[in-house]
C-alpha cells in the first residue's frame, strides 16, 4: 500500500493510526499541502478531490479518511476498531463524525485561507474561529461519552478503535492552536491513555518523514 | 422508529431518503432549527451534539446522518444502499464523505449565523462564501463521477444508494441558495433520475409535516 499525506494533516493522521493499530505496513508519500502539491501534476490527476490522505492499493485510489479506514476494517479486521453490535458502530462512528463533519471541516487550511483572503478576517479573528469550532464541537464529544455509560478506557470499551483515531488527531490540532481542553477531561484522559500506546506514537506528525518542526 | 427531523436539514433529508429506499416506517418528529429547540427540554439532553437528525429504535438514540445510514443498512440490508465489494464501498462513501465532510459542514445555520453575527459579513459575503463551498465542492464531486467509470444511472452503477442520499440534498440546497450548477451535468443527470423516483419525492422537504414554504 501507499499513502499519500502530510505529516500535519489531521485526516492523514488518522489513517495512519489505523494503519499502525491494525499492523499494516505502507509506503509514505508526502504531499506537502501549504505548498500546494495537493492541486498540482500527477497527484491532481490521481486524487478527484485534491486532499490527503489517498491510500493506494491494487491499483485503486481510494480517499476520505472515514471512508479508507472502513475499508481497512472489512479488508483487514483484526483488530477491529468498531465494536460488533450495529448500536455499538452506530455510536463510535457518530463519536468519529461529531469529528470529521462538525469540528475539522471548519478550520483545515483552505477555509483557513478563505477567511483571511476573502472575509478579511484578522489574524485574531481566525483564531477565534478556529477555537470556537474546536471547543464547542469537543464538547458535544465530550457530553456523548458522559452520557451512555459506553465509554471505558477509550472512547468505546476498553480497545482503542475508530473513534480514537479520529480523537487524537482533533486533540493534536486544540493544542497547536491553544484551545481551551479543561472543559473536556473525558476526552484528554483517553488522548493520554491512546498516546501512551506505540500506533498512536508511530502514527503522530513529529515521527513522519516530511515532519517538519 | 422515531426519526427527529427538520423538513429543511439536509442532513435530515439524508436520512428521510435511506428510510423511504428501504420501506422502513417512522414517527417523525419535528425539531425547528430556526427557533432553536435543538438547543433546549427534552430535546438536548437526548440528543449530545444538540443537532437532527436523531433515530430513536429501541429505546437508543442514534445521531449523525452517515451513521445512522450505516445503522439502517446492517440492521436492514434490503435493498442495499452500498455496494457488496470493498472497494466499491470505499468509492461510495468516499463520495457521501466528500459531500458530508467537504461541503455541507461549512454552510450549515450555525456557521452561516457565526459568518455573520461574529465576523460582520453582509449578506453577499456570506451567499458567495455559501456558494463558494457548494460550487468548488460539488465539481470535485463531478470529477470523481467522471473519473472512474464505476458511474452509472446513479452515483455507482444502476441503482441509487447512500452516495445519492447525500447528493440529492446537497443539490436542493445549491437551488435554495442560487448557485452555479451547469459545470456539474453528470451529477445534474443523476438528480433528475432520483427525483422521479417516489421515496425522494416522498422525502423530501416539501412533503415533510412540518414543511414551510
């Protein structure tokens, strides 16, 4: 397999944290997005949607973070990262959505650049957006793990799975960006327990090829 | 079932669309979005994210659209909205994520209320930045449908599934707000044809029990 990313990318990050958890083994294809590269040449050509993370196999492009790790899951199943009752997938993948449409799609680059370029926004103004996003939509995670009685050493039972995945990466960003993470100690126990774990080690943007200070 | 739902939510219409392919029956339970109810009673201590849709099958409260999808088609398999091979799958929720995750996070009430209310965009700022998302959104959706050859009468193959419960909302929406549709004529194409059939038509917004005109 290959993976196209960035060692920042959040939804790049996740994917590799799959990866690692279920043991796979990949070719690591920077694309570097502040650059760009993402909308030029051969990857364009390749990726319909021009963002990372794209993960190659058998000749198949296969993209959207959620989409490439449920592939993975029915491809590779051991070990799982959803549990085996539909109420129980049900509930981690609207933990991973909670993620994936209500707090990341807000404040990855290109919205960043909108905003500065085209609403003029100042550089405090940007910030707070990206706060704002962060912190309320965090809270919401962190309201759904305190509600159900589901929640055990990671986001659902005691294995780290999906919703883990999609978790440390949000966490990463809160923190480069100095978002407020007292209002969700859930959320930071279970991102210290899974950063405690090797996947989650090898999988974060300092240990990737094109990490950049 | 019980399906708490806004006639105009999109991501409600999603939902709407799967339950009605598959001749499933629900109590439908109207939620104003405008007049916040989501926020408030019974409502936001059932529902963490504060957000519609939300299924309730007994006596669990599922949320987030794509999961709640995903829900309906282990629990009910009959007809499938995804298709039998991984990586037919994978196509098929990459295009649902690429609308889900992409587009409409952006241009949902809560953002558009932000735009507004905390960085003083006018009405124009905020339509070309609604149109924006929508436009450059859908035409990566358009590439992705022209790219592979897997496209059919619907967004994969012959039969309509869960990429077409994303597009056909996301495509009501780019009509209420004006946006530019002549550059996306192959997913123009696959509206029309869901939209002659009864379960869209019987979806969507305007036949909703709490639809306003």
């Amino acid at each position: 397999m290959e993976l196209y990313n960035y060692f920042r990318s959040s939804a790049s990050f996740r994917v590799r944290i799959a990866l690692a958890l279920k043991g796979l083994a990949y070719d690591y294809r920077p694309v570097h997005l502040v650059r760009n590269e993402q909308l030029e040449g051969d990857y364009a050509t390749r990726s319909s949607n021009r963002l990372v993370p794209l993960l190659v196999e058998d000749g198949q492009s296969l993209s959207q973070s959620l989409a490439i790790i449920e592939y993975l899951e029915e491809t590779h199943p051991q070990p799982p990262l959803l549990p085996a009752d539909s109420f129980g997938r049900a509930r981690v993948r609207a933990i991973a959505q909670d993620i994936a449409c209500e707090i990341h799609p807000l404040n990855n680059l290109r919205v960043l650049r909108y905003l500065v370029k085209e609403l003029r926004a100042t550089e405090d103004a940007k910030n707070a957006w990206y706060r704002h996003w962060v912190e309320t939509g965090l809270e919401a995670v962190e309201r759904r793990l305190l509600a159900d009685g589901q929640t055990g050493l990671f986001c659902h039972a005691d294995q780290p799975g999906l919703a883990d995945c999609l978790l440390v990466p949000q966490i990463f960003n809160a923190q480069r960006f100095d978002c407020r993470l007292d209002h969700v100690p859930t959320l930071m126990a279970i991102f210290d327990r899974c950063m405690a774990l090797p996947a989650f080690q090898a999988a974060q943007p300092s240990a990737c090829p094109d990490a950049e200070s």
